[in-house]
C-alpha cells in the first residue's frame, strides 16, 4: 500500500479550506465546480477528487447541504421572510427544487418543517438546580410566584464584537459543540502553541470554537467545527492551518463555569427561554464559544466559556 504524502495531504487541506470558506460567503451565487475550481487555481476532476479526500464527501452534496443548513435556519428564525426568498438567497432556482431536496433531506417540506417549530416549548430551559440561579435574574413583576423558572430571566449580555482574523484546523463530520472531541482538544492545543511559538499572544488573543451549524439539532447538521485562535497579525503556518475573518457584529452573550456537559442545557435555554422575549432574532452568521481556560486542569473540571449567539 502506497504511503500517503503528509506534505500533499497538508497543501489538499489548505485548498479545500479555501473552498468552503468561499462557498460559505457566496451561497445566493452560482457554485459550480468549474467555477470554485478557478477560485483555488486547480483542475476541477483535481478539485473534485481532494475535496472527497480531505473531506469524506463529494462537492457539491457538501454545498447543497450547506444550502439547505443555511435555509433551515432562517425557516426557524427568520419568520418574517418568505419561503421563496429564503429558496433565492440560498442559491436554489427555484421554489420546487428547494422544496425537492429540502423534503430529500430534512424528511419534509420546508412548510411543514416551519410550522412545526411554532410550537416548541418556548419555556422548557430543563435548568433546574439551585446551583446555577446566579445565572439567572428575577422578573420583578412575578414577584412571589411558584414557579421558580418562569420567574427568572437568563443574565446575558448584548456585546459588539469587531471584525477579527483567525486561525483555524477545520474538523469534518459530525462535532458537538459542548462535548468536544479528542481530535478538536488536540487542535486546541496545536493552535495555542503556534500561537506562543510566533508571539501572536496579546490581551485581545483567545481561543474560540466555531460550530459549523447553528445550535439546534437536526440530523442532516454535520458539516463540522473549526477549532480557531484569534490573530493580532498574520505569520507563516502549516497549510493545515487555515486564516479567514471573522465579520463580527452583535451577540447575545452567556458566561459560563460549569462541566461542559451542562453547556448545551444553557444553549437551549438562550434558545427557547432567553430569545423569544429578548426583542433579537438568532442571526445565520456563525455561534461561537469563547474558551478561557482548559477544564481538564480545573479543579473541578468546569469550563470556563462564553457562549456568544449572533443576533440582529
């Protein structure tokens, strides 16, 4: 069995980086292999043929699942805008092709799929120890009722956060954002050294996760996490490692200090509790989770994090 070459594996990744990156900001555009094969300067049956390899799947099922990702969410949170508007600003022709593969891969029509959201339980936030009320403020109008989680508000802050360019090792398939993998603690750990080695290290310099989906859960939302640190200024790095900007702008933010498996708990709280009455709607730019320490050598193994959901 031939050896593969980890030089050529490194530069096949930086390309493909390349190539998602693209097909995220231009999703209402025409993406056809000849053209994102320009893009990257390469061949298209090249392209086609390292973007199976780096990524475990073709093309352009990546790019109508992207699509389809994008178009899932804005059903959910974008109430206002209309079914084929959302179908033209993500790249479909047609309102019928939308609905064709949406139904192919989300189980229904996008209708369907939309109504069916109106009726989640806007106050099921499941948070229910005494342990975590410092995260939460009391209604002052419910002064005195029972019900001690309809009385309370979560505390989060609204933050302006600036433009920012990252570093980023993209990981494929499926990721949890909360529990991470071994494979996304490692890259943690090879950016923050990298980090160190080239003195990119300064107080506005923090490690961050990018979930490649937005926080809710559907089985066909398994396009991956990149594992990221921000950069002051740009330096020479492996190839693996990819660079892009971050278009920042405004977050809902919740600081948390707890076992990471009660993260996704307070995502779904800010979600369906925080968000329905915040006068926000959950934005399609990209969640993020700020890490300020490693949990592992906490002494209670707690993470240290901001969750920060993009809103307009």
């Amino acid at each position: 069995m031939r050896n593969k070459n980890p030089n050529l594996l490194k530069e096949h990744t930086a390309i493909v980086n390349r190539v998602i990156d693209y097909i995220d900001q231009h999703l209402e555009s025409e993406l056809s292999l000849e053209l994102l094969a320009s893009k990257v300067s390469v061949s298209p049956s090249y392209l086609h043929r390292m973007f199976a390899k780096v990524t475990g799947e073709n093309l352009n099922p990546h790019i109508v699942r992207t699509r389809i990702l994008r178009a899932s969410h804005q059903l959910v949170y974008s109430p206002g805008v209309t079914i084929t508007d959302i179908a033209h600003q993500c790249g479909f022709s047609s309102l019928s092709d939308f609905s064709r593969v949406f139904k192919k891969l989300a189980g229904s029509s996008p209708e369907t799929f939309r109504e069916k959201q109106k009726h989640i339980n806007r106050k099921n936030c499941q948070i229910d120890s005494k342990e975590w009320e410092s995260y939460f403020v009391q209604y002052p109008y419910n002064e005195g009722h029972n019900d001690r989680l309809a009385n309370h508000r979560l505390r989060v802050s609204i933050r302006e956060f600036p433009k920012k360019d990252i570093y980023y090792i993209r990981h494929h398939g499926k990721r949890h954002y909360a529990l991470l993998d071994e494979d996304v603690q490692q890259s943690f750990g090879d950016l923050s050294n990298m980090a160190f080695r080239n003195g990119l290290w300064s107080s506005g310099t923090y490690l961050l996760g990018i979930p490649r989906y937005p926080l809710f859960d559907f089985p066909f939302f398994e396009l991956g996490y990149d594992a990221c640190v921000t950069a002051p200024k740009k330096v020479d790095v492996s190839e693996e490692i990819g660079f892009r900007t971050l278009p920042g702008g405004t977050y809902a933010v919740l600081r948390l200090e707890e076992d990471a498996r009660f993260v996704e708990p307070f995502v779904r709280c800010m979600l369906n509790c925080w968000l329905p009455d915040s006068g926000y709607m959950y934005d399609s730019r990209s969640a993020m989770m700020i890490s300020y320490n490693n949990p592992s050598i906490h002494p209670e193994r707690k993470w240290v994090v901001d969750i920060c959901l993009p809103i307009v």
